[in-house]
C-alpha cells in the first residue's frame, strides 16, 4: 500500500509551535502509522480460538503460575497447595489479568478520542493516536473472548481501579503529559512481564500464549508513542510544571502498578489466602521488591531523557520503592543489564 508522506515541515507548521526536534518526532509518528497500516492483529483472525490446541480444559497444569514469572507462583504457600488448587488459581489469575487489561484499555481508548478530539488540523498525533484508539479496541475483544472461555467470572482491578475509570480519561484534555504518565504505568507492568515470560518460560496455555504475542508486538508501537510524546512535549513546559510532572512520575508508576499486578480482594478471598503471604507476595519479599523496581526501567529512561530526573524526583523514587536501574534501550531485559 502506498501511503503519501506530507511534508514534515508543514504538519510542522500546523500543529503549533515549533520545538527542538519536531522533525524527527512527526517522522517517527509517521512510521508508527504506516505500521500500524502493515502489521495489525485481529483477534478472531490470527487466533484460532476453536482450535484443539487452544482448548480450555480445568484440569490442565500448564495454568499452575509460574515460579520464574510469577510473583504468587514462586511462594512457598502456593507451592504447598494441591495441584487442582493450583491450578484453579492459575486460570483464576490469569483470567482476571486479561479482565484488568481490559478495563484499562477502555479508559486508554475513552481517553485518546478526548485527546484526539482537541488536536488541531494536520496534527501527526491525530493518525497514530486513532491508529492506537483502533487496535486497543482489539485487544479488549482478545481480552473478553478469552475471559469468556476460561469461564470464571472475574471483577478485573480493586475497586479503586473501577471507581476511578469515567474520570481517568479526561486527564486526556485537562493535562495530556500526566493522562500519557498514567498510560505508561499500565502499559509498562504488563509489557514488562508478558515479555519477560516469553523469553523465559517454556510452559503456559497455548491461549495466553498467543494472546501476549499480539499484545506485545502492538503495545511496542504503543509504548514507543508515549515515550515520544513526553520526551518531545515535557522539556516544552516550565520549571514549575516540569518540577511537578516529575514528581508525579514516580508517584503515578507506583499506584499504577499496584492495581495492576495486584489481584482484587475476591482472589484472595476465594482462596483463603493468609494476609501475611499477600503482604509477602506485594511487595515485601525481595523478589517481588525487585520486581517491581524492574518494570519501570524504561521509564527511568524516558524521565532522563526527557528532564524529569532531578534531585528531588530521584528521591521521591526511592521513596515510591521503585527505583533502579536505567535501561540502556528500551525493552532491554533485566538479566542483560546485570
């Protein structure tokens, strides 16, 4: 297919003022569009649901979680349970992750339309954020199907989580850096371990396996936007409001990962799983400690580049319990800085 490429110069000039950069910004917008044209997914087109391989079955051990991946698969308690048990809160967990991506996928769309609808004429944001809009729709199909064939009628994210979703997606027009904040503390987490467990392990259900592989090839577009829009629009603003912005960073990627990661109240209810092993699992045990520092590496990243790394921002970091490392590029694995 061949796509027209206006001049950079002048979606340049209609779309505000100019900033250092703007050219190879538009540029890269402009490749993730025509991406988005070549290589899209869709999940009752590349996912052959009926399948006997994608079968789901209840008594199936490749949905036991996994110890290398899974911070409630590697605990003792867990490890301890029946094997049917196991598994039960595997397809449980699972299913209810898939649930969480869904709803914040909704307020990611519901949110990107808003910003969208505020864009001015001849803006690259405008085709790559519909572009994105589009293939979030998408995922939230791919999420459901697979909830619905896994049969277990899960809530998604905590109550705060469902409360707060009508008014998220209007940070999109009121502050749009700090909406992009909140969607890189959801997207990250998510990205983070569904390709971590695609490189490292061997077991897991077919489904979810083919599931993450779409989610991670378009979420790369995805992720790649918002690191653009806030290292290009951040250094644009004020101290005052770059102060703050970097001081909401630290702050949003530590709630947001909690509702994230985190199963809602009925998960450890309906297990009878004792307080002192949730709290363990999030986040006193060391591993889930590093875990959690882990996730947001390429956002570290991003701050750098971007001027929301200063003295007061590094320590409200430490304080959020997630700093680390910076990764070098982005979706470096954490084995490979070490």
């Amino acid at each position: 297919m061949n796509i027209t490429r206006r001049p950079l110069t002048q979606m340049g000039r209609m779309h505000g003022r100019p900033f250092p950069g703007q050219a190879e910004y538009e540029q890269v917008l402009l490749d993730l569009s025509e991406a988005s044209v070549r290589r899209n997914f869709d999940p009752y087109l590349d996912i052959d649901w009926d399948s006997k391989d994608l079968e789901i079955t209840p008594d199936d051990e490749r949905w036991i979680c996994d110890p290398h991946t899974d911070p409630i698969g590697r605990h003792p308690w867990y490890q301890a349970q029946p094997v049917a048990k196991q598994i039960e809160m595997g397809m449980w967990r699972q299913a209810n992750v898939a649930k969480v991506g869904l709803q914040f996928e909704s307020m990611l769309i519901r949110g990107i339309m808003q910003y969208t609808a505020a864009l001015p004429n001849g803006s690259p944001e405008f085709r790559y954020a519909t572009h994105e809009a589009k293939e979030e729709c998408q995922h939230t199909l791919m999420f459901q199907e697979f909830v619905n064939r896994v049969g277990v009628d899960v809530p998604g994210g905590n109550l705060f989580l469902r409360r707060i979703s009508p008014i998220v997606p209007l940070f999109a027009t009121m502050t749009p850096l700090f909406f992009y904040m909140m969607v890189l503390g959801g997207e990250e987490p998510i990205d983070h371990l569904q390709k971590q467990f695609l490189r490292t392990s061997s077991v897991q259900h077919p489904a979810m396996t083919a599931i993450m592989q779409i989610h991670v090839a378009e979420e790369a577009r995805h992720i790649g936007f918002a690191h653009q829009l806030l290292e290009h629009r951040v250094p644009m603003r004020g101290r005052l409001p770059r102060l703050v912005l970097s001081l909401m960073l630290p702050i949003t990627m530590r709630v947001m990962v909690t509702m994230i990661m985190m199963p809602p109240k009925q998960f450890w209810d309906r297990f009878e799983i004792p307080r002192e092993v949730k709290k363990e699992i999030f986040w006193h045990s060391p591993e889930s400690q590093a875990t959690k520092r882990d996730v947001f590496g390429d956002v570290r990243m991003m701050a750098q580049r971007s001027g929301l790394m200063n003295p007061l921002s590094r320590f409200m970091w430490r304080l959020c319990g997630i700093d680390g490392r910076v990764s070098r590029f982005r979706s470096e694995p954490a084995y490979a800085a070490q």
